[in-house]
C-alpha cells in the first residue's frame, strides 16, 4: 500500500482544495495586477493626447490672433488720410452702405438661425458671424467688379470702427430672441477684440501717411502671411481634432453658410439701388454687405469660449468664407462676361452718330430702315 493509500479521504481533498484556492488567489493576483498596469498606460495615453489636443489648441488660438492683427494691419496700409476726410465730408455713400452692413447681415443671420430650428450655441455661432464688421475681401472683389474702390476701403474702416459699438448691441438684441442665449455671449471680449484690432488699422494707416512706400509691401507680405497661416490653422486643426472637424458640417449650417453672403450681395445692390447710387457704388456696397470679417469671427467663437461649448463650431466662419468667395467669383465671371457681350461705350457713341448722320441726309424713315 502507498503512501497515497494510507491518508484520509478528508485530508486529501482539504489539501487538494487549499492547492486550487491556492492557484485561483495567485491567478486573480496576476489578472488585478495586469489589468492595473493596463490601465495606468491607457490613463497615461489619454493624458498625453490630452496635453497634445490643448497644445495645439493654444497653438492655433495664437495663431487666429495673429492672422487677425496682420489683416488689420494690411487694410490700414490700404487707407489714406485724404480719402477718409472726402467721405467725412460727404457721408452718403458710407452711411448707406454701413447701414446695410449692420441692418442686413445680423437681421439675415437672425432669420435663418430661427428658420432653420438651430441649437443655442449655433444660433450664437450664426448671429457672431453675421453681427461681424466687413472684412478685407470686399476690397478685392470691388476691384475685380470695377466698384468705387475708394468708397470700398472707406466702408470696411468705418464699419469695423463702428463695430466697437454696434456689435455687442446687435448681438444683444437678437439674442433676446433665444431663450437663455444673451448670458452665453461674451460682451466682454468682443468689446475687447474690436478695441485691439483698431490699433494695428491705426497703425497702418500712420505707415501709409508717413512712409507710403512701404504700404504695398506690408500689404502684400500681409496677404502672403495671411494664406500661409491659414494652411497652418487648416493642419492644425485636422491634427487636433481629427475627423470631429466634419461634425459642423450639418445641413443647416451649410446651408446657412450659402444664403448668407448671396443674401448679403443681393440685398446690398437693391438697397444701394432704391438710394440712386452709381453702378460702381451699387457693385461696391453689394460686395461690403455680403463680406464679412471671417478672421475676427473665427478669433472670437475660438477664443472667447472654451472647447467644451464651441466645440467645432469655429469652423462655420470657415465654410462661410468658402462660399463667400465661390458666390463672388459667380458675379464677377457674369459681370466680366456682360462686358464681353454689351458693346463699348466708344462703339455706342459711334453708332449714334451715324445714325444722325444719316437722318440728316436721307431724313428719319430712312435712319429707322
């Protein structure tokens, strides 16, 4: 008989079960201990994307704040002491067209916040853009449509000056039309937005009074600056955010994106229209009315809130600006193609003088054959 034969069936299974009790207790040991340190490394990872995202967040906020200095800083080199004094002088032109800019835009950016049923910080997002004084791109877009280029510059200095004042009040009335939306817009930092941004505007304009020949660098070094951190902004935010940029895309924001400006540009040539301005100023005042400062917009929604409640909604002035810019090439390529097809003022002149050369000599029955 062997030894295993001599021991107790008690004593057998009280050893065989402090073996397995044995076994599960180191077993359960292992598994807390693996998933503890499976856990402190995805904690560690979660805080190291962390401290990346708020990097590039800060990154990208300095960023916005540059760009807008250098655009301010590039429309005041566009401006001329002299100019601003014969619009002073005579204010009709200026003062229709900001009043367009402030009557048309936020009430149109009232409207189609309401129409289209959005959230409160949509609406926000909405009303900001459409609250923002005119921005730098009308100023092309006079010129390439052979606007009153003068009236154009004049207008986005004046508005953005006005904007100190009529922003925040703007901003204030229509939000009363949320429920629980004017406690969310921070009256403060805009005030303090459009305060810093006319000091690189006066800047530039003292660089324009005092060394013109500087003017036209600064500009376009400006506008270089300007598309370089623009890309900049676009990679940082794709690094930052991944494919959560796309979440504002929503169908209502696109669309509120598209009939904005083409709202803006229509709006802005019928009103200038019924006031009897000239073709040139009616392109002007339409081209003003429907752009809007994108660079302050987007510094604000970027700045002003935190992630949290923004979210990436800092992206609408984005998606505005496309279609901002595809609307006004449409209405220049139609206007350059009515050039093409209208005949010339020299060629009209020319057909009426034969026309009366001919209703003298053959009388008028001939001239109308």
């Amino acid at each position: 008989m062997n030894d295993f034969d001599t021991l107790p069936f008690s004593h057998f299974y009280l050893t065989v079960y402090e073996n397995i009790k044995n076994m599960v207790v180191n077993a359960n040991s292992t598994i807390e201990s693996n998933f503890s340190s499976f856990d402190r490394n995805i904690n560690t990872t979660t805080l190291n994307n962390s401290a990346f995202t708020d990097n590039v967040d800060m990154v990208i906020r300095l960023v916005l704040i540059a760009i807008l200095f250098i655009a301010m800083l590039s429309l005041g080199c566009t401006l001329e002491i002299s100019k601003i004094k014969n619009y002073l002088i005579k204010p009709k032109g200026v003062v229709i067209a900001v009043g367009a800019q402030y009557g048309i835009m936020p009430l149109t950016a009232f409207c189609f916040a309401k129409l289209f049923q959005l959230g409160p910080m949509e609406s926000l997002s909405v009303l900001i853009c459409g609250c923002c004084p005119g921005g730098n791109l009308s100023n092309i877009f006079a010129l390439a449509l052979q606007g009153d280029m003068n009236l154009s510059i004049v207008m986005t200095a004046c508005s953005t000056a006005l904007g100190l004042g009529m922003m925040p009040l703007l901003l204030y009335l229509y939000s009363q039309g949320f429920s629980n939306l004017a406690q969310s817009v921070p009256f403060t930092y805009i005030i303090f937005s459009l305060t810093m941004i006319l000091v690189p505007c006066g800047i530039g304009i003292l660089i324009n009074y005092r060394a013109p020949q500087y003017s036209k660098i600064i500009t376009k070094v400006g506008l270089t600056l300007l598309l370089i951190s623009c890309v900049v902004i676009g990679v940082l935010a794709g690094m930052s955010d991944g494919g959560k940029i796309f979440t504002v895309l929503s169908r209502q924001l696109i669309a509120i994106a598209a009939l904005m400006p083409l709202t803006g540009f229509i709006c802005g040539y019928i009103l200038a229209t019924l006031f009897r301005m000239n073709a040139h100023c009616r392109r002007t005042v339409s081209m003003e009315v429907g752009c809007q400062n994108i660079q302050l917009c987007t510094t604000i929604l970027k700045v002003a809130f935190s992630a949290e409640e923004i979210g990436q909604l800092y992206f609408f002035p984005v998606i505005y600006i496309v279609f901002q810019i595809v609307e006004a090439l449409i209405f220049i390529v139609l206007f350059r193609c009515y050039q093409r097809l209208r005949p010339s003022q020299q060629e009209m002149e020319e057909y009426k003088a034969v026309e009366r050369a001919a209703e003298e000599t053959n009388g008028p029955s001939n001239s109308v054959i």
